[in-house]
C-alpha cells in the first residue's frame, strides 16, 4: 500500500464569515454540524487512523478534536499553524486590499507578498516542507487538519501544482483530499521544498 497524506482544512469561523484576515489570531469555530463530522469520520483514509495531526490554534485543533470523537489522539504540531499576516491580522479584506493594492492578485492575496510584520513565503514553505518529509516518513497513513494557507502550500508540494495556480483556488472547509506519497516525490521536496515556486 503507498503511503497517503489526507488534508482537511478546520471548520469556519466568524472571521471566515466576515471576511477578516486571522493569520496566526486564535479563533474558535463559529459552530460544528455533527452530521459532516461523522460523514468525515468513516473516510476511508481517516477511519484506520489511530492519530490525527493538527494544527494548536483553536479553529483546526478542536475540528480535529470533533474529527477524533475521543477515538484517536490528536497530536499538535506547530508547522502546521497558518502564516502569519503581521499587521493585517484582525483587518477586513478589503480594507486591507484597499491600503495594499501591490498584495493581491485579481481579488486574492498574492502568496509571495509579505505584509508588514508578517511571515516570509520563503519560511512558511520551509516549515510546511519540513513537516511532510518528516511526518510522511514516520507514517503511512497521515491525517491533517490545519489551515487554508497550509494545505494550499501542501497541496502544491504534493501535486506539483504551482504555488500561484493553488493560490487561486478556493479550498472548502470539513472536505478530506488525499494525496499519495512516494518516496521519489518526498526525495523532490526534501532536496528542493521550492520547487513549485513560479516567480
């Protein structure tokens, strides 16, 4: 069986709703719908699963907590905590799109743009990358669950995709992907986490 890597992106918050950045801002989850918790529980991925590996902050820990129902540990990991977005944390989007016009791409946020403050996409790749070539070699069978930004970095590591063309996608929330693992593709991100990188 080949290794698999499944993401989950944590339940939303009122800052989701609202449209505020959060960044590295712990904030709780607005509310949990059972039903979609049970449906992921029985994945086929993530039933087998004695651990799930989640970020600390509030919103991707406790969705991972609800995911495990008592029944699977849950393991924090602080590489898998969103980027951290400096001044523009607890800020509307679109006042911040309006005072920094040079950080967005059609509407979006441009992944190569560091706001003030914030974390460099050089570091946030790095930690992303280390944590998949390190946890992907201790498990056959990973389960995540982390942030927006996170899981656009993974996925595009785990694709190939680049980092921009993810970047403008919309990832759901509470909807397990799961990616195969190879050791040729773990061998691509640990001798080069950028290769995805398209600036």
């Amino acid at each position: 069986m080949p290794k698999t890597m499944t993401i989950i992106r944590h339940a939303p918050t009122e800052y989701n709703i609202k449209g505020i950045f959060m960044g590295t801002k712990d904030i709780p989850v607005t509310d949990f719908d059972e039903s979609i918790f049970a449906k992921i529980r029985v994945n086929e991925y993530i039933c087998p699963s004695p651990v799930l590996y989640a970020s600390p902050l509030l919103r991707a820990y406790d969705t991972a907590r609800m995911i495990a129902s008592g029944e699977k540990m849950v393991v924090a990991d602080n590489r898998l905590i969103e980027r951290c977005l400096g001044s523009w944390q607890g800020m509307p989007k679109e006042s911040v799109q309006a005072q920094y016009p040079n950080g967005f791409i059609n509407g979006k946020m441009d992944f190569y743009f560091t706001p003030p403050g914030g974390e460099d996409y050089e570091k946030f790749v790095l930690r992303v990358a280390s944590f998949i070539t390190e946890r992907c070699s201790e498990n056959d069978n990973l389960v995540i669950v982390t942030h927006n930004g996170v899981f656009r970095v993974m996925k595009s590591l785990l694709t190939g995709q680049k980092l921009s063309d993810v970047f403008s996608e919309f990832e759901p929330y509470l909807t397990p992907q799961t990616f195969v693992i190879t050791s040729e593709l773990l061998d691509t991100i640990s001798q080069n986490p950028f290769y995805t990188v398209d600036i």
